[in-house]
C-alpha cells in the first residue's frame, strides 16, 4: 500500500494534484470570455459640459394656494368658496402671472369626499399647466 515503487517508505511522493487548480483556471477563463464581449459596447452619457456662464437667479416662489375639498363636496379655493366651473379661470389666471414660477397647488381632501370632485379638480390643473401640485396630509 505505498505510493511509490520502494518497499522502504522513506520516500514519500512529493507531487502536487494540479487538476482542481485547473479546473479553477478553465472555469474562470470561460466566464471571461463571455463577459467580455458584453463589456464593449459603449454607453451614451450625457456628461454636462463646463460654461463660463453663471446659472440664473432663483426667483422666489409665490405663497402656495390652498384648495379644499369637504365632505359635500364643496371646493374652497384661497378659503373661498368656489364653483368646479370656476376653477379654470382661477388656475389660467395663476399660471398666467408668471408661467416659469407657479405657485404649489396644495389640495386638501376630506376622507369622506367623493373622488370625482378630486378627479374633476386634478383634470381641471393639468388643463391650465399648473405643474406644482400638492396634497395635504391629514393631521393624526
């Protein structure tokens, strides 16, 4: 039961199993060669470019405008009473004051409301392009 030709022991084997450590070697190889590939293609990034330009002032923005919603369904806008048939004056006539800098719509809505007054309320701001739209959070 030796491992070598002597019958005496003294000499032990001394190689080293290299099969496994090739194993190794192959399968890293094969994952290399195929990510490769799929590494080359190039990326479009839009990077900024530097300018000598400095950026422009922000303006400061108006005072939100609150929009309410009860539980009738009865819209206040600016805590005044108004009609759903008027709401798109009274937004075209925000936007139109300065269309770059709007003021935040910040709508509240009473759980119990019907949602197609909402509805009626959001389709009525993307008509006039109010872009800053907000809801409020009910206090806890």
């Amino acid at each position: 039961m030796a491992f070598s030709g002597n019958s005496g022991g003294s000499n032990a084997m001394a190689d080293i199993n290299v099969t496994p450590l090739v194993d190794v070697m192959l399968v890293l190889l094969i994952i290399f060669m195929v990510t490769a590939p799929i590494s080359s293609y190039p990326i479009d990034v839009n990077l900024p470019q530097p300018t000598n330009n400095p950026p422009p002032e922000q303006k400061t923005p108006p005072d939100p405008i609150p929009l309410r919603i009860d539980a009738t369904g009865q819209i206040y806008w600016n805590n005044m009473p108004a009609s759903l048939s008027q709401l798109p004056n009274l937004m075209k006539q925000e936007v139109a004051k300065d269309p770059t800098n709007q003021p935040l719509l910040e709508i509240d809505v009473n759980p119990d409301a019907q949602y197609e007054t909402l509805a009626k309320v959001l389709a009525e701001a993307k008509n006039a392009d109010m872009e800053k739209i907000g809801f409020v959070q009910p206090a806890m």
